[in-house]
C-alpha cells in the first residue's frame, strides 16, 4: 500500500506528531527492542512536554536520559520489568516499577486501572491491503495501543513482519512517522556464566525429556542453558520470549515442535529480543507464532501444553523454597515478568513441571545465592507453595510436596559447599530440621554423575541407578518399610523393626562416596521414583570393603544384584580397593549365588553357626596389568 496515496494526512515528522501530546499525558511506549527509539529521542527533545508519565516493560532508549535531572522533572517512568540498562536507574530511585503478572497487565489497559492517553509504536510498512505488523514486541503493546487514546507509529522497514496477532491496520493509527533505523538489539553476555552454566545445563538436560515443551525465561542463564539441551529430540516453544539462544536448536532440529499439543509445529512467543540476525531469522517466518501477553503467558493456555516445562532464573533461594527473582535486597533489579505465570501454567499442564535454576553463589562466589532466610527488603513473587526443582551447579533440588525438614537437605545439599555446614546449622536453629542432622558432603559431588546409569532388566523394565543422597532419607525410609520380613532378616541378620531418622542417619553418615558408598535402584511411580534396590560397600579390614545388598521381593531375580555388584566394584576400585568381603546366611541361596557367578573363586574365610565370611578379590583390568606381568 502506498501510504502517501491512502492516507497522506496521517504522514507527519516526528517532531509534528509529538507536538500533539498534550502535558501531563500518560505514555505508553512499545516494549523492548520493539520500541520506536526515533520518536522517544523527539519526545524528548520537545521541551513543551511538561509533567509525562510513561508506562513501558523493557526500556532501553530512555535509559540515556534518566541521569539528567530536567529529564526526571519532565517524565516520570513506570515501568514493568527493570532492563539491564535501567537498573542503576531503578537503584538510585530515578524510575518507577510496577510489580505485576505480565499475563495480566495487558487487562490494566483494557479495564482502564492504567489509562493510557498516547501509545508510541513501532511497525513495519504496511502491506497491500494496509496491515503493518508489531513485528518483535506483541506482548502487551497490542493492549497498550488500542487502549490508547491517539496512537503515533513509527513505520521502519527494518522491523520484521511476524506472523501471528501481530497485524495494526494503518487506519487504528493516527500519525505514521516513516523513520528507517536498525532495531535495538540485546545480547545476553553468552559467556559470563560459563561453566557453571555447563554444570547447571548438564542437570537440567537430566530432568527435561525428549518432546518436551519449553518456555525459558527472561536473564542470561535460563538462555545460556539452552545450548545444553542439544542432544535432546523434538522439543517445542511455549514462551514470552524469544532470543538468539533459539536459533541452534532451530537450526539443528532439536525444536521441531512436532510433540506440542497445542498450536504444534510452531513456536508460540509474544516478544523477541536479540540480534539483528535474530530479527531476519522471524521475519516473515511462519514458524513463528506471536500472540499477545494476556494469551502466551496466561496460565490455562500455558496448561493446554501436555508436558511444559519452564525454566527460570532467581536471585535467591530460601531453606523453605522462597523465590525472590525480582529484588536484591532493598534494590529492584528486574520484575515479576512471567515467571509466576509459568510456573503455574506448567503445574497445571499434564506431564508439566518448573525448573529454577541459578548459580549456587553471587559475587564472586562471596555469597550464597540459597540463603537461610531472604535478604531484608527482598520480594517473594514465586511462593514456596510454587517452586517444583531448583538446579544450581551442584545439583537438583525436588522441592514439590516435601516438608519444610526435607527442602532443607534437599537445598543444602546443592548450595555451595562451602555454605553448607552455615544453612544446615541455621537450619538446626530454626527447628527447621533434627538437632542430629548431619551437614550433606561439604565435596563438590559432580564425579558423582559419572555414576548415575541405567540399567534394562531381564522383564525389559529399566531401572536407574545412582548414589545415595542425604535428601533421600524419606524415600530410604519408606523402602525399608516395604520390605518383608525374610527380606530384612536375610539382610541384617535380625528381624530389624524400626528405620527411624536415627537409623538412617548412621547409614548415611558413613556414606562418603569413596571409601564407603551406596548406590540406589529407583523406579519411576507417577510423578515420583521410588527405590527398589540398595547395593552398599564399607571399609572393612586393610583394603577390603564389606559388601551388602537388599532388592525389593517384587523386583528380585531380574538381576539387580548382579548389575549392582559390577557398579560397586568399578567404584571400589577407583577408590584403591582389592575386593569384597561378605557376610553371608549359609541359607540366603540367592546371594551366594549372586557371589559366585561374579567371583568364582571366593574364598570362604569363617563358617561358624548359620553365616559364612566370603573373600571376593578384584581381578585386576586388563588395562592395570603391566607388560610384563
Ligand atoms: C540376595 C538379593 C540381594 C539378590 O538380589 P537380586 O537382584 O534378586 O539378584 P539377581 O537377580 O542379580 O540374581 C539372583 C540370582 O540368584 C538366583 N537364585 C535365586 N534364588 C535362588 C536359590 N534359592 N538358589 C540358588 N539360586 C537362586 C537367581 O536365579 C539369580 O541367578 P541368575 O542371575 O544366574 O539367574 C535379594 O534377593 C535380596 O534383596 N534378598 C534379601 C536381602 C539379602 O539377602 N541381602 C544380602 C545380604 S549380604
């Protein structure tokens, strides 16, 4: 369409159009790297503005002003997220935040609560029947415009059209300001969190399945993240935002969004924030499905997803599973943004559950980032009632449904280690946990993952396998419970009757992860795993380590034992041991069976009443065999 010949009248400066806001106006500002950065410089640079409220999410332009103190007696800001540009702004009082949903604020314009007198827009030219297009930010600028009472867009070919709501007839605005220039662009700093980011990445690919839905949220690692879910299969977009962090998965096919329930084979965003290739790569691309805030980030659409998982970032974490994501303390730092709104979608959503994510410490690792209570003046946006996993670079933390007693470990045991014994103590305190407890390993336990395993058994069920963690009391605890008496009795010697914190706690206390260890068989029940299976060694006498397992009765003679033994003894080896010895119930056939296949020529040390003691040594690997041996 030829804007000059169907309306020539709208077509104005940028000067001529701003002259048309009247003082004291309320200003919405199109969000982010959408925002018509021509039109905010001449608003400003018009000195008859006097007494202007300006409502926006993401600022980035105006950030060059708000050090100047003509500027902040002109216009005052509300805005709904603090950017990265604004946020010395936000710490010096220079701008204002409002805290909300952003699956809600679109409803403040259309209800009125915030009245907007102009919108300042940016769009793309219009096509042949006169649609221009929001291009990278729908989010709440849709509501923002048409709640406005005069819109004034800034038409620049450089803003990509995008399928979807996306679409302004150049009749629903009243000043076009045709003004080419490159978009904002916003690159999070891909390297800052490096190898914590790999870490964190190597355990949240742990939890995320193949055909998964994902919505990751605004920050740098929540993106940075992404790189580390590349060997997975078909996973789909259901998010606010998108960034460059998209674009190898989209490239490589590991987003096909072919598994999405809902709108599948496409990814469903409202924003996008990046680079310039960024905004080439959704231009015109029907891949991309754009709608607006109050639809992408409202809980019920977000639950139409089967198996959503969203994973977020935060700035601290409370022993109890407090969020705080929005504050440092007393200083705004970013806003509620849409971390509310999917962790609820995903609870909601079948198969769906959140991850938290964020490194175990802050300033140069000075102070713990899972702390004993919130920093004085910090916000709790995401309840404890919310949070499903935290995953720091020590680990997962299941948090959903457990006791204030249970996240503690759970929460202790992936901060840093050198805060654990600090929390836990805090913790005995509080009463938030027994006055026994022991602090969780203060060793960074990621060579722990090199013995996480899966193992297929002979009825083609697959079990997982993995050591024995502190936060496992309960499930440790219900194990024991389930077991029949033989069993026990073949285990312990004795018909043993209660596994009470004290119990397990003597067991775990000798678990080192060297020199004693456990490994544990666990089986996926619903939501939940349970285990089936515990294989133990100790230190014994000189380099011998005592070996002892338990099956559950329904899962015995599929082979666990035999699959067990072999891990042990690989991880006993590691740790300088030569073999294995046993105490064994000259009837508990099965086990001696179990020892013998593996080690046929065991060695029977004692045999006095109903038990025997075998010798089991290690055959050295082929590999630790010298030359001339
Ligand atoms: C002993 C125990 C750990 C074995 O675990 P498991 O996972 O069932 O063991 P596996 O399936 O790997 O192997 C069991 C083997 O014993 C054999 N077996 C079972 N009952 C047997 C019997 N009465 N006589 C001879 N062999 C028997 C099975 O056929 C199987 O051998 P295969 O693999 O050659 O077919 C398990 O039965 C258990 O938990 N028992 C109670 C606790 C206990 O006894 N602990 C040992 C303390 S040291």
């Amino acid at each position: 369409m030829n804007l000059y010949e169907y309306c020539p009248k709208k077509i104005t400066t940028a000067d001529d159009a701003v002259s048309k806001i009247k003082r004291g106006s309320r200003i919405f500002v199109g969000t982010g790297c959408g925002e018509p950065q021509h039109l905010i410089r001449f608003m400003v640079k018009d000195m008859s503005l006097q007494d202007i409220m300006v409502y926006q999410m993401l600022s980035f332009t105006l950030a060059d002003f708000v050090d100047d103190p003509s500027f902040l007696r002109r216009f005052s800001l509300k805005l709904f997220f603090i950017s990265k540009e604004m946020r010395k702004a936000a710490f010096e009082g220079k701008i204002d935040y409002i805290p909300a949903y952003l699956s809600q604020i679109p409803k403040m314009f259309y209800s009125h609560r915030i009245g907007i007198d102009v919108a300042l827009i940016q769009v793309s030219p219009p096509d042949k029947f006169g649609y221009c297009s929001l291009g990278v930010s729908i989010d709440i600028t849709r509501a923002g415009m048409s709640n406005a009472k005069m819109v004034i867009a800034q038409v620049n070919a450089n803003m990509p059209r995008t399928w979807g709501d996306s679409f302004v007839h150049v009749d629903e605005i009243d000043w076009l300001v045709l003004q080419d220039e490159p978009l904002v662009e916003s690159l999070p700093i891909l390297t800052r969190y490096n190898e914590i980011a790999r870490r964190i990445g190597h355990y949240v690919s742990q939890i995320v399945d193949d055909g998964a839905t994902l919505q990751i949220g605004f920050g740098t690692l929540p993106n940075v993240i992404l790189q580390f879910l590349d060997g997975k299969k078909d996973l789909g977009i259901h998010t606010q935002l998108i960034t460059d962090s998209f674009i190898p998965l989209l490239e490589k096919k590991v987003i096909t969004n072919k598994k999405k329930n809902h709108i599948p084979g496409r990814v469903v965003a409202s924003l996008c924030m990046g680079s310039e290739a960024l905004y080439r790569y959704v231009d015109n691309n029907p891949m991309f499905y754009f709608r607006s805030s109050e639809y992408v980030n409202d809980p019920t659409i977000i639950a139409k997803n089967d198996n959503l998982v969203s994973i977020s970032s935060a700035l601290e974490v409370d022993l109890t599973g407090q969020v705080c994501s929005d504050s440092v303390g007393y200083l705004f730092y970013s806003g509620i943004g849409d971390q509310v709104d999917f962790l609820r979608g995903s609870a909601m959503s079948n198969g769906g559950f959140s991850i938290v994510a964020l490194p175990s410490t802050a300033q140069n690792g000075k102070v713990s980032r899972i702390v004993p209570h919130l920093s004085e003046g910090a916000g709790v946006a995401t309840t404890r009632g919310d949070v499903n996993f935290v995953v720091t670079e020590y680990g997962i933390a299941e948090l959903q449904g457990k006791s204030i007693y249970q996240r503690v470990m759970e929460l202790a045991q992936i901060s840093h280690p050198k805060f654990r014994d600090e929390l836990v103590q805090f913790a005995k305190k509080r009463h938030y946990i027994f006055g026994d407890q022991l602090t969780p390993s203060q060793d960074d336990l990621m060579f722990l993952e090199n013995y996480k395993t899966t193992y297929q058994l002979k009825n083609g069920k697959t079990i997982e396998f993995r050591p024995l963690l502190p936060s496992d009391e309960f499930n440790y605890r219900n194990f024991f419970y389930s077991l029949q008496d033989q069993t026990i009795y073949f285990r312990f010697f004795y018909r043993m009757k209660t596994f009470s914190h004290e119990v397990v706690q003597k067991h775990w206390a000798s678990v080192d992860y060297r020199k004693n260890m456990s490994i544990i068989g666990l089986v996926q029940r619903g939501g939940y795993k349970e285990i089936i299976a515990i294989g133990s060694y100790a230190e014994s006498e000189s380099d011998l380590a005592e070996i002892a397992f338990v099956v559950r009765e329904d899962q015995q003679n599929l082979g666990i034992s035999s699959y067990l033994i072999n891990q042990l003894e690989t991880i006993a080896m590691e740790n300088h041991y030569t073999g294995f010895t046993a105490t064994v119930l000259k009837e508990n056939f099965a086990m001696l069976h179990v020892f013998k296949k593996k080690y046929p020529d065991l060695k029977i040390t004692t045999s006095s009443g109903s038990e025997v003691v075998l010798i089991m040594m290690f055959k050295a690997k082929e590999a630790d065999i010298p030359d001339n041996a």
